[in-house]
C-alpha cells in the first residue's frame, strides 16, 4: 500500500478519533477534536498531492478518497446534532445527499463510466403530533420497502436501477431516523455515526466492485442488521408517540425504563450488529479493495 492510501485510510482513524472527543466530557475534547479535524484536512490535501507528484494515483485511491472524506464530513455533522451547533436536519440533507452521489457514481460505474467531484434549505417545524408522523410515516415506508421487492419479483420488474436504488434508498431512511434521533438524546451522536459511516464503506465497496464489472449482493447478516436497525428506531419512536398522544408519561416509572434501559440494549445490539456485519461484508470482499489495483 503506498503512502497516499495509508494518509486516506489515516483519516477513519481520525475521525474516530474526532468523534470520541467531541463527545467526551474531557476539559480539552473539543479543543483536540477541533486539531483532529484541521489534520484530517491536510491529510486529504497531502495524499491527492502525493499521488499525483509521484504518480501513484490508483483505482483504490480515486475511490476511498472522496469515500472517507464523505464518511468525516457526515461524522463532524452528526456529532454536532447534540451539541445544538447543527440541526438534524441538516446533518441528515448533508448524508443523505452524499448517499445520493454515491449511488449515481456506482450506477455510472455499472456502466464503465467515472463522473467526477463537481458543490440547502432551512425550515423546522414544531407540530404537536409530529412524533407520532414520524412513526406512521417510517411504518409505511417499511412497508413499502417490502411491497416494490415483492411487485418487482411477481412481474419481473427488476432493473439495474432498482437493484442499485432500493437498498441506497433504505440506507438513506435509515440514516435520516437515526441521526433525527440524537437531538432527542434517543441515540447517541457516536452510533448514529457507525450506522452512517457503515453504509458509506458498504456503498463504496459495492461501487468499487461495479467499476470492476462485478455485483456483490446483499447478505443476511446485513438484512438481520437492518432489522435491528428498524426495530431500534420504532421502538424510540413509538415511546415518544405514547407520550405526544398521552397514553404515557415521560416521567412514568415504565416510560423511563424504557428509554433508560431497553433503548440503550437495542442501540447496543444495533451498533454491535451494524459493525460485525460491516466488517464480514468488506473482509469477505477484500479482493476488490486490493489498494494497489
């Protein structure tokens, strides 16, 4: 592995790194999260700059730079989520429309093209029954996640668009709830971004592959992996609808051990879950990640 990759592999660890002082309650975390995240920036510089002086520039490089640098982008953001710097909406428009790019740039891979890096929005809204939208809107959304397989397989309809577009879709739903979920102290900054952070190194890996010709399906490690995810996300949900619509209160005994003690097992098991799967899936696929190809 040259030194322009290990500098782009550097920064996840730096981030790491980022993330957990920021998060700390340390005198000095965010002064050293602060120093982590100006290193990663140079980093990025260096190794684009080392590659190209030296004539270094690989298939690995071209595609786990922009992927890591998406991967400490979307990590600085949610960890902001908690701290009141940057609303969630934001941190999710920011991921989700990296996830998007990401996506377009794997199809274009599909069919041997490379599109190049090329550069919204405020509103909140307060509703009184908004929690319990959430709920209902995610319940439908699983359920249509459920229905287009189901249509496209009894009619044949399975395209190379649809194989590339449902699961990048799903990651982005799931992404949005969890990283909505951390202003409401029902998942920490920290798993919001390994679930994040998860799918971006999965993402990657399958458009790595597609720029080779190849397809690597999903397995069911992954799939069990999302159904914690589901579970985790209307579980939290569900309790805040409980208590918008007054069937319970959040100072009820059975509310607060609720979210006290069964949310963080369900986060537990989930960001457990998400890594385990996320690291089986690239190990077994490590072929196509081969940093001198």
């Amino acid at each position: 592995m040259n030194w322009a990759n290990r500098l782009t592999l550097s920064r996840l660890l730096l981030t790491i790194i980022f993330v957990a002082a920021l998060n700390s309650s340390w005198q000095y975390g965010r002064t050293v999260a602060l120093i982590v995240f100006l290193l990663a920036g140079i980093s990025d510089f260096v190794d684009g700059e080392i590659a190209r002086r030296y004539g270094i520039v690989t298939d690995f490089g071209k595609l786990m730079d922009p992927l890591v640098d998406k991967i400490m982008v979307a990590a600085a953001f949610i960890s902001l989520v908690p701290l009141k710097a940057v609303p969630a909406w934001a941190a999710t428009t920011v991921v989700a429309r990296d996830f998007l790019i990401t996506g377009l740039r794997m199809m274009a891979g599909a069919k041997g093209k490379i599109l190049p890096a090329e550069t919204l929005g405020k509103q909140k809204t307060s509703w009184q029954y908004a929690r319990t939208t959430a709920l209902i809107i995610f319940l439908i959304a699983g359920i249509t996640d459920f229905v287009d397989g189901e249509i496209a397989r009894r009619y044949a309809w399975i395209t190379n668009f649809g194989k590339l577009m449902d699961p990048l879709v799903d990651k982005i739903m799931m992404a949005a709830a969890f990283i909505s979920l951390v202003p409401l102290k029902a998942i920490p900054a920290w798993a919001a971004t390994t679930v994040v952070a998860r799918d971006f190194l999965v993402t990657g890996l399958r458009m790595m592959a597609s720029a080779q010709g190849r397809v690597l399906p999903a397995e069911r490690l992954g799939k069990q992996k999302t159904s914690w995810q589901v579970v985790t996300v209307i579980f939290f949900l569900a309790l805040l609808s409980l208590s918008e619509l007054r069937y319970a209160s959040e100072t009820s005994t059975w509310w607060l051990r609720a979210w006290n003690n069964a949310g963080p097992v369900l986060v537990w098991i989930t960001v457990a879950l998400t890594i385990y799967s996320g690291i089986g899936y690239a190990w077994r696929h490590r072929e196509v990640i081969a940093p001198e190809r």
